[in-house]
C-alpha cells in the first residue's frame, strides 16, 4: 500500500538552466510499479488573483490529468515581496492522517523541513522513499529515508514533447 505526496514546488521550481524537467505520470508509474496506490496527492500554490484555469496555473500544470490528487492552497504575498504557500504542513498533516493506511511513503521533494514526518512514519513502521534530485536534497532528509532516488538518473520519468496523461485528477482546495 503506496501513498504518493509531491511537493510539485521543489520538484518544478528549477533554474531554466537545468534541462531535466519530470514526466509526472511517468514518475507516478515508475515509483508505483509492483505496488498498489492508495494515495497520490500532488501540493500545489496557486496565485489566489489569477483569473485562468486551475490547470493553466504554473504549478498545477505539470501534474493536471496525471494521476494525482491536486491540493492547492493560495500563495500570500508580503509587502516585502517574498510569497509563502506554506503547503509543506498540509503535506506533512496528509500524510501522518493517512499513516495507517500505508505500508510505504514516497515522498518527492527534497526539502529538509520534512525530516521530523519521515522519522515519525519510520518510527510507526512505514517505509519512507524519497524522490529529488541530487544536487536539491537536504543531506539530512536523505540519510532519514529508508531510500533515495535520484530524479536526474530515472531517465524514463523525464518529460519528453508530449507528457503521458492519466484519466485521474481531483482537486482539494486548502483554507
């Protein structure tokens, strides 16, 4: 029993330099192969003012129609201008909720801040994977994961010209 949670804002805010960009489904079925999905939830900001479609907004487009769930929370903007969705608690409090239904955890992100969840869910017998790339993971979450996988070197999850579509997607917006 697989829970999915994507951080899609560590996975996809990446220098325009870096030429791997990820096939979401492809690394939904590549991290699912063998083993039964009982969560997939993908964690989205979204800019609260933005007056297209859900799955036209910069971080959901990437994972829209690809297998997930979609979470969405608004991001606040401060008057000094930094933005902030805080979706890494919505994430950590997703997955802790669903711990007893869950034998192993993927998590794809690289961000440190997640370490005390994946102690925790290790601590409750749940197998943590975690999904980065190798030079946006914290060396601390590394060495708390059961295992690490290197998105740069899963050459059959980058994107090509015309990403794999999924027939699931449900959006959950946060408060």
């Amino acid at each position: 029993r697989l829970g999915v949670f994507l951080d899609t804002a560590n996975l996809t805010d990446r220098g325009s330099e870096d030429p791997v960009r990820v096939d979401f489904a492809k690394l939904l079925a590549h991290v699912s192969e063998g083993r039964r999905i009982v969560h997939a939830r993908a964690y989205c900001p979204i800019y609260g003012d933005f007056n297209g479609r859900l799955e036209n907004q910069r971080s959901v487009t990437p994972v829209w129609d690809m297998g997930y769930d979609i979470v969405t929370k608004p991001i606040k903007v401060f008057a000094d201008g930094t933005r902030k969705a805080d979706l890494d608690l919505f994430l950590v409090v997703d997955a802790i909720r669903r711990m007893p239904t869950m034998d192993v955890v993927a998590l794809m992100s690289g961000d440190g801040d997640y370490v005390p969840m994946v102690d925790y869910l290790r601590e409750h017998g749940v197998r943590v994977e975690v999904y980065s790339f190798a030079d946006a993971i914290a060396a601390e979450l590394r060495l708390a994961a059961n295992a690490w996988f290197d998105i740069t070197s899963l050459k059959t999850v980058h994107a090509r010209n015309t990403p794999a579509k999924s027939s699931r997607s449900a959006v959950t917006q946060s408060p």
